[in-house]
C-alpha cells in the first residue's frame, strides 16, 4: 500500500480526531454528587444560569414582607422598634427588614441560614445582626433530639463548637428527620436545569454556526492533475478567496475542475424548542410556588393572578413568616432582657396584597353602597 502511494506521488487524506468538548458553562450541574455542604455551591449555580429561578427567590423575598413589633409596654415597643429599624446588619446595611431579606435569600438557596448577634462592650446593648455562610459551619447533635450545637473552624483549622451558642441564630428549612441541615428550594432542579441550559447552549451554537458559516470544498477527479496538487491549489484559493472577504474586499474563487461547494450543516434542521424549554419551565416554576406571570412567562394573552392563585401564593409567605419569626423573637427577647424590660412582645409582619387595584377599588365600592343601604334602610325603619 505505502509503495502505491509512492508511485502516484499522492498524499494520504489526514482523519480528524479530535472534537470539540464545547458545553454550556455551568458543567458542574451534568457532575453533581451529593455531599451535604458541596450542593450549596451547585445550588448558587442553579440560581445563576437559570434567571426565571433568581427571580422567584428575590420575589419570595420581597413578598415576605417587612415586620415590626408590638409590647405591653408603649416606651420599650418603641425602643425596641427603633432598634430594629437601625441596628447595622454590615455591608452598610440597616434595620431588621434587611437582615431578614439576606437570611431568607440563604434559607431558600441552601436550605439552611445561619446568624449572629453581636453584643456591645459591656453587653448592654446588641451592636449588630450578621448574616454568616451556611458552607463554614456544621451542626453537632447532642444526646437528645432537642440538642444541638453549632461548630466552626478554629485557627487551626479544625471544626470545633463555637463558644457563645446563645448568640448564634441558625433556621433549617424543612429539615428531614435523618439530616438537620434543612432542603433547598431547588432540590429537585439541578437536572432539569442542566437539560435547560443544553438547549439554550444549542440554540446559541446554531445562531453562530448561521453567522458563521463553514464550507465544504469538493472536487471532481480532473485528468493530470494528481489529488494532492489539486487540494493545495483548492486550499489555497479559497484561503485568499476567505481572506479578502474578511477585509472587505470580493475577490473571485479560481479552481480546476468540477467544483462543488455547500455549507457545512446547511441542509440541517433546527430543532423546535419551545416545547421542551415550556416543559422544563413548567416544573422549574411549579417548585417555586409562584404564578408564571410574575415572573415573565406570558404563556396565556389572558393571564392573570386568580383568587385560587393568590390564596396558595399567600399560603406559601404565610410558611416562610412561620420559619423566620422565632429569629426575630430571639433577637427582640435578647434586647428586652439586655434593657431590663420585662413585658410581653408579639411580632407583627405587614399585611400580604396580591389582589389587584382595581379589585380593591370595586370591593370598597360595593361596601360602601351596602353601607348607604343599610342606612336608607334605617332611616325608613325609625319614619315608620
């Protein structure tokens, strides 16, 4: 065979090996494998290529609400109610209402939260609320279910219990009987995620395989002219041909022969991907509780929040209140106790709205025609 090639002065046709190993960024979704603080960094990913589920947590977040207080005692609520409203949270952030919104935003992210009360010199005062990263600490569990401790690094490096547990806040979100570390909200999404972001990473690969497009250069067997003197002359006109394109230049392609060029993946179709990506989008939406208008999906010309809707979505911030208020009770508790009140206190979240104005408007209307009947109707009674 070699001698063959040889004799007719040929070059043997080189094969292509290798491929391409093009994916879209966020690889780690395809790789995952559970180890309880690792996920947190794949759920951080989740929220970061998937923006329809980065707009459901902040929008959990913002409907939550703000809260304040209420005491028996009128001078300590309104203390305390200033304290909440000033207390630095870092980061030159203030008042209860932003700390809340970071300890949320990790509560629904990695399942778990984790803060801490800082005391002033002398311990007469909380100096400020922190917000610390659920990924540096870990939970002991103590002899009892009811027990438990949190545990940190050392300078050393070593995981060890903290010393002031009393002022570390820490709230797992639907924790399992067998893991007290809590369940994200986007347990169940980094698979449909990965499936999500293949589609879109396609879809990009088309539009820039349509924008730039490649060529397959072909010629029929000429006489006299071997195959390898035939492909360097092809190569090299077609090379000066591309080249004063790129410059603005036209120049016309010159070959022997009969020549036949076509793009390369023209004849084939692109996949139809609205009915996967709504699929997929269908779930992402159905864990995060939130109706798909809210967050840009127009599926529907007619869409728009039933009373069904906002009673579940009103039922689901209702949930979230329940897990944060005993937080917000340690701290107040703890403030109370450091300025010698001892009355009661009751924490107060802002009232939820999720019906539309106009339906506001229309409802006050018809109680304020009631009203006007029922006070005709009396008028007409006392006449009688």
């Amino acid at each position: 065979m070699g001698k063959w090639l040889k004799k007719r002065g040929e070059v043997p046709t080189a094969v292509v090996q290798l491929r391409g190993g093009e994916t879209h960024p966020f690889g780690m979704l395809r790789e995952y494998v559970p180890l309880r603080n690792g996920e947190v960094q794949l759920y951080r990913s989740v929220r970061e290529a998937v923006p329809v589920v980065d707009a459901a947590i902040y929008k959990l977040v913002r409907m939550t609400g703000g809260v304040t207080v209420a005491c028996g005692d009128r001078t300590a609520e309104k203390a305390l109610r200033e304290f909440l409203r000033t207390v630095p949270i870092g980061r030159g952030q203030f008042g209860i209402n932003a700390f809340l919104e970071c300890y949320l935003d990790s509560l629904l992210t990695c399942g778990r939260a984790v803060g801490e009360i800082v005391p002033a010199v002398g311990n007469r005062e909380i100096a400020a609320l922190l917000c610390g990263r659920v990924e540096n600490i870990e939970i002991k569990e103590g002899n009892s279910p009811l027990e438990f401790a949190i545990c940190g690094a050392d300078e050393h490096g070593r995981m060890g219990q903290l010393p002031y547990q009393d002022l570390l806040l820490f709230t797992p979100l639907n924790p399992e009987t067998e893991n007290p570390y809590g369940v994200s909200l986007l347990r169940s999404l980094p698979f449909l995620s990965d499936i999500l972001l293949k589609i879109y990473h396609t879809i990009g690969v088309n539009w820039e395989r349509c924008g730039n497009v490649r060529f397959a250069v072909t010629c029929g067997d000429g006489e006299g002219v071997s195959a390898a003197e035939r492909s360097r002359v092809l190569a090299e006109e077609w090379s000066r041909a591309m080249q004063e394109t790129r410059n603005g230049s036209v120049r016309d392609f010159v070959a022997v022969g009969d020549v036949n060029i076509r793009v390369i993946g023209g004849d084939a179709p692109i996949l139809d991907s609205q009915v996967p990506v709504r699929q997929i989008l269908e779930q992402i939406v159905a864990k995060t509780g939130i109706p798909p208008f809210m967050l840009g999906l127009n599926w529907s010309s007619t869409e728009r929040m039933s009373s069904q809707q906002a009673d579940l979505l009103t039922t689901e911030i209702t949930a979230i209140r329940r897990t944060l208020t005993p937080v917000v009770e340690r701290i107040c508790r703890l403030w109370l106790r450091m300025h010698g009140f001892t009355c009661g206190f009751e924490v107060v979240w802002d009232d939820i709205n999720l019906q539309d104005q106009v339906e506001e408007a229309r409802a006050e209307l018809y109680r304020e025609q009631a009203r006007k009947l029922r006070i005709e109707n009396d008028e007409r009674e006392r006449k009688q």
